[in-house]
C-alpha cells in the first residue's frame, strides 16, 4: 500500500462540491481536507503496490467536476 496527497484548486465556490465527490465516488481516497494558500483542498489517498499513480490522478481525480489544478506529493515512509 502507498499513500499519496493530491492538493486541489477548485473552482470559486464549487470546494465542498468537488470534497463530496470525491469521497463519495473514490474508494482510494479516505479523506479530504480543506486547507489555506493556493490550492483549496488535500485528499489522501491509499493506493495499491502496483496502482500506477499518474493514471489513478487522471483518471479518478480530474474526472471530479469543478477542478483547475492539481499537485500530487508521493510519500515515501510514515512515522509514528
């Protein structure tokens, strides 16, 4: 199992929708943070060994409506 972080913009108004969305229609995704500064939202997402990470982002991520932008952190060890 991998643990990534893909921060989001949104479009003005549409954070709460696209944060619904996306825990609603996307099993890898286990939660979904509002946060400050230039991207609206964080959600991290648990992926399998062998799940390709560029296409799980293309494919399940941009396809929430109301997203400009995307960022995605690839972690490497969790502590604690």
């Amino acid at each position: 199992m991998k643990t990534i972080f893909v921060m989001v913009k949104c479009e003005l108004g549409k954070a709460y929708d696209v944060a619904n969305q996306a825990v609603e229609q996307i099993d890898k995704v286990s939660e979904v943070y509002s946060i400050s500064g230039k991207y609206d939202l964080m959600m991290k997402c648990f992926l399998d060994d062998d799940q390709d990470i560029g296409h799980f982002v293309n494919e399940a991520i941009h396809s929430l409506e109301h997203i400009q932008d995307t960022f995605t952190m690839i972690t490497f060890k969790a502590f604690g």
